[in-house]
C-alpha cells in the first residue's frame, strides 16, 4: 500500500505537487487526521490551528493550478513553536504569564515561510519560555517521546521534535539556545539544524538568552532542513543581530559524496558518552571514513570551560529579560524555570564578562581548527532520554544530574555560534542516537551534504517510532 502523505518527505512532496499529481488539501488533511489520532497522547501541539491550515491550504492549491507554483514549500505543513509570533493569533511561550497574549506581527521567518507558500498546522508544545531540555511544560503538560510515550523528548522544541517525528507535520521550526533544537532532534530521531549565528532573523521570536538565540528547522531528512534554511535565511534589518551576508541555494549543494572530507574529531565530545551511544557515533564516522572522510584528531583547550561560560551566558540573560516577572508574578512561573530565574540573579557582571572572554577563546581555537579540517563530528547528547519526571540519568553505570550533562555537547556552539546539525545514526534500547556535525561560520552547504551522505549509506535508520509500528 502507498504510504500516508503525511510521512513523505518535502524531497518526496514537492514534486508531487508541482506536477498536480497531490493536492495541497490532501497532504494537510492527512496531516491534521494524525495529529487528531496522536496528539492526546503525545502531546506535541499546544493549539492546532486545523481551520486555517485547510483554507492555506486551499489557497496554495488554486495557486498550483493557476500555474503560479511559488517553490518546494509550496504546500508544505510545517509546525510552529509556540514562541514565535503569528499575527493576532496566541502566542503562549508555554506559559502562564503570556497564556492569552496575541502579538499584533509575525516573526519574520513566519512571513518568509508565508511567502515560500507553507501551511501551518498549529503551534507546538515547548518548555515555558524555552528555558529547560525536558520539555515537562507545568502548564500544558509534558511532550512525549514518540519512541517511548514515558520519556522526554528532550526540549526545548519538543513539540516540534515530537511532531515531525510522528508524522503529525512534514517538518517543523524550533528555537536552540543551547541545543534546543538538536536535543529533541536527536532524542525523536529527527534532523535539526541550528544555523550560523545572524543567518536567520530572531524578529518576533520571545527571547531566552538573545546573544545566543538561533532559529532553525526540524526535518525528516537534510535535504528537507535545506529547503527550510533556503526559504529563512538572509538579512533582516529588524534584527539586530541579522548579519549581512550572502545566502546561497543550500538545496543544490549536495555532492552525494564525502571523498577528501576531513572531519575532526576532539577527544573531550567523547569523554564521559553513553558506551552504546559512543558506539554508534563512532561506527558512523567509520562508515563515513569508508566513503572517502579523512578523519583527524583536533585539540579545543577551552572546552574545558564552555558549560561554565554558557551557563553564566544564559542564566544572566534570561533573568534580565524575565526580572520584571520574577518580581511581579514569582508564582505564576513552573518551579525548574523560577529556580533558574532566580539562579540567574546571583553572577556577577564580573562572572559575566568572564564568560565572554571564554566566548572570544573558543571563537579563536575553532577558527584555528576549521583551517585544518572541513567538519566536527560529535555525539549530540552523551545519554539516552530519561523517563519523565526524572531528574537523573545514567551514563555507563552512573547515576549523573541530567542538567550537568544536556548541553555539554551542543552549548559550545551556541557560544561561538556556528552552525551545527544532529542527524540519526543508530538506535541504543530501541531509541535514536544523534550524530552531531559542526562546520565553520557559514559552513552550513558543507555539514548538510555531510548529512545527507550519511543518510543515503543508511536507509536502514529510517524506521518509524513505536507509537507509529502496528
């Protein structure tokens, strides 16, 4: 029997829907009916927003008829976080303070995929205010792994993690401010990137932290993820932190080859792993070593203090911007994010500014390392998803503070900005591991071709989550 549309990929749809072979209707219908089957269970979307998904729906329909075909998001549902803005429709953060706010503009990348032709299905379940890797939401409840309904899909875009993996969208936007982004990704089983610092506007995104705040897609495939970028990137002049530089048709820079890739490898992103998850990093990049990958070892000394710099970084920076709150409405946050609100208060502008020196350091020795190799391969997490409600998680025998461990692998790249993408390369107990590959500023062509070549050794790794096996 033909597959649903709804687990096609957009590489699979779009020419589908050029050619008038599927309609925009069709793809969306099958889409809302398996968020109707799931989302009870799985909690991946706060609100759906099926009426209005129907009549974009619609609209992209009479287009392609028209012969006014506008692209390959041309149809094409993707989910919204629930921290960036529509017009006039709710916008809740995953929160109790801003339930019911409705910004009166959209976030620029909303007006870009508009324009692209996209349809959006509804806003996706999220940690309140993005700030927490579980995405155990007080106020509207935990997102749930589709691997495993009793575990985290890691957050903060969870919703959107759970969503694409699911089949509930074709793909999804997510927000990573230390591995917000990749950490659901890799835990659902999913492709997620987080571009170079500045390439996609953050206007009308609610902020964490802002000088580490990226927006990025969360996809089926790489190729799915470059059509995304392709659509969000460029320069805005509403953002202040929008870098003005060229873009590039990131879709058409697929080699289908890694021959003479060097890829560095650094001995600290494989300290202290998972053995299982070690394992399947390790055997990927041995596949990829196959293909033609030079593979050399590469020494970052200031890792050794980037969980302390970016900790400082977004503790300090998500309680300037939530102060007011904290002082106004102390109850009316969850307890994880009021403690760490409140933990944000207490480093000093000195602590701080320590932190950002560590930032120019790192800054530094990647750039050192990037004239040397073409890529970094890592894990994206160093463990399994915890069951929900648990605070602990066990690395090769030992029972480790989840929060100590979460980001160790995805903050340094929010700190120095680079761009990095996590993509499935093996299951550990029955659940997806995510390999992590990071290139230079602007390296983005470079680490999704990296990322679809491994995809196409192994198609094996492409099977769905439980909740979806009969």
């Amino acid at each position: 029997m033909e597959k649903r549309l709804n687990t096609k990929t957009i590489s699979e749809l779009s020419p589908l829907l050029k050619n008038k072979e599927v309609s925009p209707v069709e793809l969306v219908d099958d889409v809302l009916e398996q968020i109707e089957t799931l989302n009870d269970k799985l909690n991946a979307y706060i609100e759906v927003t099926a009426e209005k998904a129907r009549k974009q729906a619609e609209f992209a329909e009479s287009e392609i008829l028209s012969g006014n075909y506008r692209g390959p998001l041309h149809g094409i549902p993707i989910a919204i976080k629930d921290i960036l803005y529509v017009a006039n429709e709710t916008t809740t953060m995953g929160s109790k303070i801003h339930r019911n706010f409705r910004p009166t503009y959209s976030a620029t990348v909303i007006e870009k995929l508009t324009e692209a032709g996209a349809v959006f299905p509804g806003k996706t379940n999220l940690h309140e205010y993005a700030w927490g890797a579980t995405n155990n939401n007080p106020h509207f409840g935990p997102a749930r792994n589709p691997w495993d309904p009793e575990r985290i899909p890691g957050g903060s875009s969870g919703g959107s993690g759970v969503a694409t993996a699911a089949h509930m969208t074709i793909a999804s936007l997510g927000t990573d401010t230390g591995g917000s982004i990749r950490i659901p990704s890799s835990f659902c089983g999913i492709v997620g990137l987080k571009p170079t610092y500045g390439l996609v506007s953050k206007y009308g995104c609610f902020p964490l932290a802002w000088s580490l705040d990226h927006i990025g897609p969360m996809a089926k495939t790489a190729r799915d993820a470059a059509y995304i970028l392709e659509a969000m990137a460029g320069y805005d002049p509403k953002d202040p932190t929008s870098t003005d530089a060229p873009t590039t048709s990131y879709s058409t820079q697929f080699m289908e080859s890694v021959k003479g890739v060097k890829i560095g490898i650094e001995p600290y992103f494989f300290d202290h792993v998972d053995e299982g998850v070690e394992r399947a990093v390790k055997q990927a990049i041995a596949s990829l070593e196959r293909e033609g990958a030079v593979v050399e070892t590469v020494r970052i000394p200031t890792l050794q203090y980037a969980q302390y710099a970016e900790m400082i970084t977004i503790l300090s920076e998500a309680s300037a911007i939530h102060h007011n709150h904290l002082v106004e409405r102390e109850e009316d946050f969850g307890d994880d994010v009021r403690f760490l609100l409140k933990l944000g208060e207490i480093p000093s502008a000195v602590d701080y500014l320590e932190a950002q020196q560590i930032r120019l350091q790192l800054d530094r020795e990647f750039m050192e390392i990037f004239n040397r190799v073409d890529v970094l391969i890592t894990p994206t997490i160093p463990f399994l998803p915890p069951k929900i409600g648990q605070d602990t998680v066990w690395i090769n025998g030992e029972e480790v503070n989840f929060l100590d461990h979460i980001i160790r692998f995805t903050g340094p790249f929010n700190l120095t900005g680079l761009p990095a993408v996590t993509v499935p390369c093996g299951f550990v107990q029955g659940l997806p591991v995510g390999m992590q590959i990071i290139g230079p500023v602007f390296g983005e062509g470079t680490i999704l071709n990296v990322a679809d070549v491994f995809e196409t050794l192994h198609p094996e790794l492409k099977y769905p989550p439980a909740v979806l096996r009969k």
